[in-house]
C-alpha cells in the first residue's frame, strides 16, 4: 500500500529541501529530455522556484504535449451534490459537522428531479456525484441507489465520497461507476491530523491507501487531487506525483486525472495557510503535463472564468460548468447549504462558446455504457 511506500522512500522536509535547491540548470535539464523520460528530480525542479523563469518555455510544450495526447478537446462535467451530511471536522470545509448549517440527504426523487435539471441546462453526459463522508446515514447502499438512479441520464458516471474499502469499489463498478475521485488534501502526514482532527477522513493512512482499494477493484477512471491553502503546494504536488506514479506502475489498465484545487471561502471561515498565485497554478500544471503528457488535467469553477479560458489551450483537458455545490442546488438553489464558493458562474452553453472561440471542442460525452458491460466482463 502506497502509505508504506510514501514512509519507506520519501520525507516531507527532505523533499522541500530538495525542490528549494534546485538550480535554472535543473530545470533546463528536465526540459530538454524526451517525452516521457522525465525522472522525479526533473519533476521537483519543475515544480521549483527556479522553473519561474521558464514558465513560457513549459506552457509552449505544455500546449504542444497535450494537443498531441488529447487534440484540441475539453471534456466537460458537472458535478450533483446529493448530501453534505458529514461525520467529518475538517477546519476548511463547509461541510464540517460542528457547522451550524441545515443537513440535506436527498431522496431518490429528489436526486431524479437534480437528474432532469442538469440535462435541461446542457447535453451533459459525464456527472460526478458527491456527498460528505457520513456512512451511517449516506454510506454505499446510498450510493449505489443514486448511480442506480442517474444511470439513465448519463454515459459516464463518478463518485467524490468518503473512501471505501475494495468490495464496495468493485460493488459499485458493476452498479455503473466509471471513476472516482478522491482529494488527498495534502501528504504531509504529521499535520494531516491538525486539518482532519476527527472524523473518518482524521485516518491519513485509510484515505491515502485507497486509491491503492480503487485500483484494486478495477476502477476505470481514478482522480487525484490535492488542497492549495494547506501546507506547501510544491511539496504536496510532487508527492502527489509520486504516487501517480506508483499507482500507474501498479494499475497500468486505469486512467488517471490530477486536479489543483485553490481553496476558496467557506462557511467554516478557515484562512489558506499558503496563497497560490495564477502563474504558480500554471506553473503545475505544466509541470504535471510535461511529466506525464497522458494524465488528465482538470479544472472546477473553483477558478475564474477568465483564467480558466487562458489555460484550456495550455494544459487542461477536463472542466466542470454550471456547477452548485449544495445538494438540490439544480431545482432550487440554496447558498445556505452549500460546501464552498465558485468563483465561474458562467452558464454552460457560454463556457462552450468560449471554448469554441478558442479553438478548443467541447466533448459533452467520452464514454459510452456498452464499455462498461466489457469492463465489468473483465474483472
């Protein structure tokens, strides 16, 4: 599992000490070598200080990278809060139990009613649903019933909820899952428990291994992420991109996608211990392209609309639009509810048209149900 890995090979101070030491000749080492050679000290001068000045270097084979990979595509998704019930205490999150905000599970009818909305304001097909982490009154028997439910209404399906053990990974594939996503947080173990101090999510090892519990029950899509405001974004993405890589060499049949999330205001109040600049946003993501030109890059309306325009054609493959985060936040919107801010109120069809003047497609569908019958054939 990859916590033993991560403790056996890999210290947090170290690594900090090692990205702050390296050198403009580092970074144009990890440059100049081919496709698909960089090594993880290329990676760690990428993500370094010293990679600033080559930031238009790496956007110019960032662009280059990704159109070779993905074309000149943005798949686009929405995300469907179904719960912000939470047995969690995370200092950032709205969702934080001891929050005094009203707690929403919503009913299979309800979930269809968010189903119908969602398909009236654009031709999605790919839905990611969330919920907070209460297993007791939302666990997998919930789950499973809403994939159940919103199967109908979309190709693609993912999941952003509590961590599962690899029965009910595998149970929930053959009940139409495609992926999952799961946010680290971050990877510095020891101050992991001061951001999660209670809760199913206080447990560093249970979260960070279960991506190792996705693999292991053949998941097709897995999502990665980490939360800028936490510790040092530099060290947290490159032990992130550690484990991208342990996990590929592990679960080579499994697609995977990095996301960047910049924290933004809740009601929890929490201020970012670390402030994440656009250029530094961009700077990893081009990192992460160049690194590894298959992963898929996504960005929420967490960011701008204006900043997101500028780096669909530079490194993003993915992107939400639309997007509430309170549950039933498609039929009737109620900030009260609601997990974070967006920063991109942008309606979809105008993120299209963007897009769209930018040269880029909007790809409303990648995945189609019949995968799913060979994939699930398979395990």
């Amino acid at each position: 599992m990859f916590s033993d890995y991560l403790k056996s090979h890999y210290d947090w101070d170290t690594t900090c000490a090692e990205i702050a030491s390296k050198t403009g000749a580092d970074v144009e080492r990890a440059l100049s070598r081919p496709t698909g050679t960089l090594t993880d000290t290329d990676m760690l001068a990428l993500l370094s200080p010293a990679a600033a000045p080559y930031l238009e270097l790496m956007a110019r084979r960032s662009r280059a990278l990704t159109e070779q990979r993905f074309g000149k595509t943005i798949s686009m998704f929405i995300p469907m809060y179904i719960t912000n019930s939470c047995t969690n205490s995370c200092v950032y999150c709205g969702f934080n139990r001891h929050n005094k905000i009203k707690r929403v599970i919503l009913t299979p009818e309800q979930i269809e009613e968010e189903c119908r909305c969602i398909k009236k304001m654009g031709p999605f097909e790919n839905l990611l649903i969330v919920t907070g982490e209460n297993p007791a009154a939302a666990g997998t028997d919930y789950i499973e019933r809403a994939l159940q439910i919103c199967r109908p209404y979309f190709s693609s399906l993912t999941i952003e909820v509590m961590p599962l053990s690899t029965d009910d990974y595998a149970r929930l594939t053959r009940s139409g899952l495609n992926g999952v996503i799961c946010f680290q947080e971050t990877y510095h173990r020891e101050r992991y428990k001061v951001y999660h101090p209670a809760g199913m999510k206080s447990d560093f090892e249970w979260r960070v291994n279960g991506f190792d519990r996705m693999g292991l029950a053949g998941v097709h899509k897995i999502g990665m992420g980490v939360l800028i405001g936490l510790e040092d974004w530099r060290t947290d993405a490159a032990m992130m991109a550690r484990h991208l890589v342990y996990l590929r060499k592990r679960y080579w049949k499994t697609r995977y996608s990095v996301n960047f999330p910049r924290m933004r205001p809740s009601e929890s109040g929490f201020q970012p211990n670390v402030v994440m600049s656009d250029r530094e946003l961009a700077q990893v993501t081009f990192a992460f392209r160049i690194f590894d030109p298959d992963v898929d890059i996504s960005y929420s309306t967490r960011e701008e609309h204006s900043f997101r325009n500028n780096m669909a054609t530079l490194g993003v493959t993915t992107m939400s639009a639309g997007s509430h985060t309170e549950p039933g936040g498609y039929a009737r919107a109620d900030q009260e509810l609601a997990q974070f801010d967006i920063s991109d109120a942008t309606s979809p069809a105008e993120v299209a048209a963007d897009l769209s003047r930018l040269g880029r497609e909007p790809v409303w569908k990648d995945w189609d149900r019949i995968f799913d019958t060979s994939l699930t054939n398979s395990l």
